[in-house]
C-alpha cells in the first residue's frame, strides 16, 4: 500500500517536534483569529509570510495552514453564543447556532460543530492523500496549453463561485493578472510598467499586495463603523450533545463533508461558499424545515462540516497543481516561491516529506483544535472584550514590520499604503479582493505558458483545441462562464449568497 | 435618467487603469502570436479590461442607486500614513522608534482613541514587538537607529 507508506512518511514528519509545536501554534493562532471579527485568515497569513522564511519548509506550511483551518474553529464559536460570526465562512452558523444558545443549548451547539468540524476535517485528509497522488500523475503530463486552459478553467469558475457582480469580479481578475506583470520580462529582461522604479524589477511584492488590499483595506472598513460591540456570554453548560442531537446530525455531518470536500476542490471554492450551499441544501431536504432559523442542529452541523472540509481540500489544486483556489492558497503559493519551491506537481515527487507532512499535518491539527476548543471555550469568548481599538494598531504594526521583513525593503511599505487605498476604493465600488488577489499569482504563469504553446505550435492559436485534453477544459470554462450569465442560474446563485 | 454610481464609478476605474496598462506597453515590442514581445500579452489584457469596463460602466445606466457608507477620512489618512512614516524612519530610528510612531499614529486613527489608550499601547506593542521580532526572530533591523545615537 503506497498510500499507507506515504502517509507514514508524513505522520513522522509531521510529528517531529518542532513541527507539532508550529502546528500548534498555527492552530492556537488560526482560533484566536478566528474568534475575533476583523481580521481573518487572508490578512493573518499574509503578515506572517515573512516571519517563516527561516523556517524549514515543512515547517512554515504546517503552521500557515493551521491558521486557516484553525479560523473555521473559531469562526463558528462566537457565531453560535452572540451572534457574531468571527469569520464569513460561519456566516450559516449564525442563523441556527444562535438560536440554539438562546434556548440554553449554546453546549450541544458547539460539540457539534467541533466534532462536525472534526469528522470533515479527517475525512478530507483522507481524501487529500487518495486523490492527490493521481492529480499529480496527469498533471506532469500537462504541456504549457493544457496548463493554459487549466489556469482559465480556475479564473473562470473563480468568478462564478464568488458572490457579487460577475463582471466586476472579471474585472478584478484583469486587473489582478496586469499587476502581477509588472517587473522584468522573463524571456526578454524588458523592464514593464516599472516607471523607473528599480525596486519593481522583480516584480510587486506579493506580501504588500496582499497585506494593503486584505489588511489595510479590511482596518478601514471597521474603522467606518465603530460601535460598540455588545459582548453579553451566558455561561455554557452540558457540553455534550444528547441522543437526539446525534441522531439529527449524523447525516447533515456527512452530507456537508461531502459537498464541502467537491467544492472546496473547485476554483474559488473553499469555506464560504462550502457552508452556504450545505446550508440551503439541508433547508430543502428537511421534513421540517420551518425549523430553520429557529435553532435547527442541521443547521449548525451541515456548514460547519462543510466548511472545514473545503477549507481541506481547496489545498489539492494547490499542492498537484500549482494553481490557488482561493487566496488563502495563493498565499500557500506564495510561501512556497519564497522557500525557493517550485510550487506544481514536481512538489510531491521531489519533497514527498513536505507534501506528506502537509497533510498528515491536517489530521493532528484537527485533533488538536477539538481539544483546544472544546474545554477552552470561556477563554475565546473572553477575547471578545478585547475592543477594536486596541486591536487594530498591534496589526498595523505587524503588516509593517513583516512586509518590511520580506525584502529588507522600505519601498515595499509605500506599496502597501498604495495597494491598501486601492483595495479601499474598490471594496467601496463593490468589487471583490479576492479575484485581484488569484489574478496577481497566475499572471506570470499565466503568460509564460501561453508564450510557450504558442512558439510550439509555431504561432498556431488552434493548439488550444486540437489537443484534446486542452479543449476539454476551455469548453468547461466557456460553459462555466455561460451558465452563470444565464438569468435563471444567476437568480439561483444570489439566492444561495442573500442569507449572509 | 438614474445611474448607480457605484457601479459607474467602478466601470471608469476599470477603463482608466487599462488606459494606463495600455500606454506602458508603448514603449514595449509587441510582437507576433509567434514571437510574443514584452508587450503582446499586456496590450490584449488591457484591451479586455478597457471592454469589461464599457460593459460595467453601460450596466450602470438605468439601474437604481445603491447606499453608499461614509468615508472614515481621519483614518484613512493616519492608517495609510502608518506605513510611509514606517519606511521612512525605519533605518534612521531603528525598530523601537519606528514601531512606536506606526502604533502611536494609527492608535489615533480611532475616532474613540484617548490619550491614556494611546500611549500605553504604544509602550506596550513597542516593547513586544521588539522583544518578538528582534530579539526572538532576529530581524536584520538595528533596534536604535543612527539618528538616536550620538
């Protein structure tokens, strides 16, 4: 069983030492941030991009994606005991959970969305070891126009999976895509768009991309509303989940693992979309589903597994291909590239030990997030009175001192006050970060594989269709793009997104 | 006639920054589909973001107005300007000095910020973040810089 051995590969990875610390430490932080709304898993990671670069790459992983995993936990703690959901993806939990807590069942509400969250979590690292190793043969197979389509496929369907307007969401990609541009041609060394700026030969530094148009950009809009945050916890009593409950929601369980495990795979999937979907789909398969909304344990059991399973398996494009589903994989990508990693499908066969231990790496930090939630959940909730003005300098301070961090650069800091009052402007119009954010990472690839196919070809744009695996997959994104312009889906798809 | 800002306002942006894209590559060889110079792959994104900026700006005519939130200048101001003063001051004032003027200035980007509040934050994230970032990752930054030293 190679599977078997390379997951025992992994687990002795990621149980060394320094990676169990790390991947504790990448959950404890993953919790608090999670807990505490304003700041999410985008920013965080971000600013602590920098800090990992003297680790081992293992290592810097294992912690990063403890974070993001980390927040799904504790996205939903404060969600289901005051209504405040720390992260979008637990936006669902809400609805239901809160009710739950004012009917004196804040207990069973949240076991069952650790252990919901914990079930999805080992299911989708099973699924990460089956499925990643063949994804990994086809895709070293890829010539540059498959690898072209592919990379349309994943902007395509990026747009359609997010909510707001489509077309501002293309536009946003476009704009991501000539960002990621700027600096020195690969294949010419011609200086594009630098405007004599030698800092930008290399290119925008992605942390500052990322920090200004998550981070900033996400202070100022808190800063727009500064009320005070009603912060009233009763306590929690009976933590354990009765007969009952088990019996309601074993199947939302496995229902929401299992569509957050496929959605999670697809580009600009991953938790938020993850836990919406499994909640609309609950709602319309329940025999009663005027109880939704008014404390129903489906509803907190469905997307709370089905956010922590997409939030799993968006890694898989990540890990075979290369190609980010979401920006938090983009910034995976991002910590690879500064461990000097090709990031693609060579990852897995030239450090199985990284990308076993990655995984493996999943499964004991869900364990751990049960443990640390569960008995720990009067401290979290405590944090809450932690208020937003103290909060916000201490992050300032970190974005500055981390992007500096990345390139010993003073000219990266102006960058984030320009990207920051950029991602300002645009989450004003309306307009969605996250896209700009993918756009960014794929541009380069994105061009260097069309460069290629197009000299292989001799100049041919046909290539893209003649090859059968490549039609295949723009057909899929031309469709993809159809189907979401189309009036009745597009009804269906702001359906989906209205409860938030 | 009724026009949603909003979403006019994002079309023109879309359409000013592929302007901008599309003169950078001016000085650019733009090549063929063969031989694709600096320029080609640029020029064509710029042109299809000029046209999804026609398409969102056209959209915008006739369709209702959509409430827009205030504008929180003062922050605005301070939290942009936190990182400017941070790379400005950094090598001449070293870690401490420069950390305590990113916390001090945005402290006071809070409409609610007190003096009390201010400061104590300030010595506070000061200390930690040295300690942390000096001290325990060892960031290549000296801690005083020379404009404090004599």
């Amino acid at each position: 069983m190679e599977i078997l051995q390379n997951l025992g590969l992994g687990l002795a990875t990621a149980a060394e030492p320094v990676n169990l610390l790390f991947c504790f430490i990448g959950v404890l932080l993953g919790t608090l941030i999670g807990v505490l709304p304003g700041i999410g898993p985008t920013a965080t990671i971000a600013m602590l991009l920098p800090i990992t670069f003297g680790f081992e790459p293992a290592t810097s992983l294992i912690m990063l994606s403890g974070i993001y995993y980390g927040a799904q936990y504790g996205g939903s703690t404060t969600a289901i005991l005051i209504n405040l959901p720390g992260e979008s993806s637990s936006a669902v939990t809400a609805i239901d959970g809160y009710q739950m807590a004012k009917q004196g069942r804040a207990g069973p509400a949240l076991a069952t969305a650790a252990l919901g969250s914990f079930f999805a979590g080992s299911v989708a690292t099973v699924l990460i070891a089956l499925f990643a190793p063949p994804l990994t043969e086809v895709a070293l197979k890829f010539g540059p126009a498959e690898y072209f389509s592919l990379l349309m496929l994943g902007l395509v369907a990026s747009v359609a999976l997010a909510h707001g307007s489509v077309i501002k969401a293309l536009g946003m990609i476009v704009i991501g895509l000539l960002l990621g541009l700027i600096g020195s041609d690969v294949n010419t060394g011609a200086q594009r768009f630098t405007m004599g700026f030698l800092e930008l030969a290399d290119g925008v530094n992605f942390v500052a991309v990322a920090v200004g148009v998550f981070g900033i950009a996400e202070i100022l809009r808190n800063l727009e509303d500064e009320s005070d945050r009603e912060v009233m916890v009763k306590k929690v009593t009976g933590l354990f989940p009765s007969k009952e409950d088990f019996k309601a929601a074993w199947a939302p369980v496995v229902r929401g693992t299992a569509l957050g495990s496929i959605l999670g795979i697809l580009p600009g999937g991953g938790a938020v979309l993850s836990s919406f979907a499994a909640y609309t789909v609950e709602k319309r398969i329940s025999k009663t589903p005027e109880r939704f909304g008014k404390g129903a344990i489906e509803g907190v059991a469905a997307p709370e597994a089905a956010n922590n399973a997409g939030a799993q398996t968006s890694f898989i494009p990540m890990l075979t291909l290369g190609i980010p589903a979401n920006p938090v994989m983009a910034l995976m990508i991002g910590a690879m590239i500064i461990q000097g990693i090709q990031p693609g499908p060579n990852v897995a066969v030239e450090k199985p030990e990284l990308f076993w231990g990655v995984i493996a790496s999943m499964w004991i930090g869900n364990l751990m997030l049960v443990l640390l939630n569960l008995p720990l959940i009067g401290l979290w909730v405590r944090l809450l009175t932690v208020p937003y003005t103290v909060l916000f300098p201490a992050i300032l301070a970190f974005c500055c001192i981390g992007v500096y961090s990345v390139n010993s650069n003073a000219f990266d800091l102006y960058a984030v006050a320009a990207f920051g009052l950029l991602g300002y402007v645009l989450v004003k119009l309306e307009c969605e970060p996250a896209p700009l954010l993918l756009g960014f990472v794929l541009g380069p690839m994105l061009e260097e594989n069309l460069r290629r196919a197009m000299t292989i070809s001799r100049g041919d744009p046909t290539v893209f269709f003649t090859r059968p695996l490549s039609a295949g997959l723009l057909i899929v994104a031309v469709l993809v793009l159809v189907v979401v312009f189309l009036p009745s889906v597009r009804k269906k798809r702001d359906e989906v997104f209205q409860e938030e | 006639m009724q026009i949603n800002t909003r979403d006019a306002a994002a079309g023109v942006i879309f359409i000013v920054i592929a302007g901008l894209f599309a003169l950078g590559t001016q000085e650019l060889t733009i090549g063929s589909a063969l031989r694709m110079g600096p320029g080609y792959f640029p020029l064509v994104l710029a042109g299809v973001l000029g046209f999804i900026g026609f398409v969102t700006l056209f959209k915008a005519v006739g369709k209702a107005q959509s409430p827009m939130t205030g504008v929180p200048w003062r922050g605005l101001i301070l939290i942009l300007g936190a990182p400017v003063v941070f790379g400005l001051t950094l090598r001449g004032l070293g870690l401490a000095a420069a950390t305590a003027l990113v916390v001090a200035i945005s402290a006071y980007a809070s409409r609610r910020a007190t003096f009390v509040m201010a400061a104590s934050l300030t010595v506070g994230l000061t200390i930690f973040c040295v300690v942390v970032f000096s001290y325990g990752l060892g960031l290549p930054v000296q801690r005083i810089g020379p404009w404090l030293t004599f």
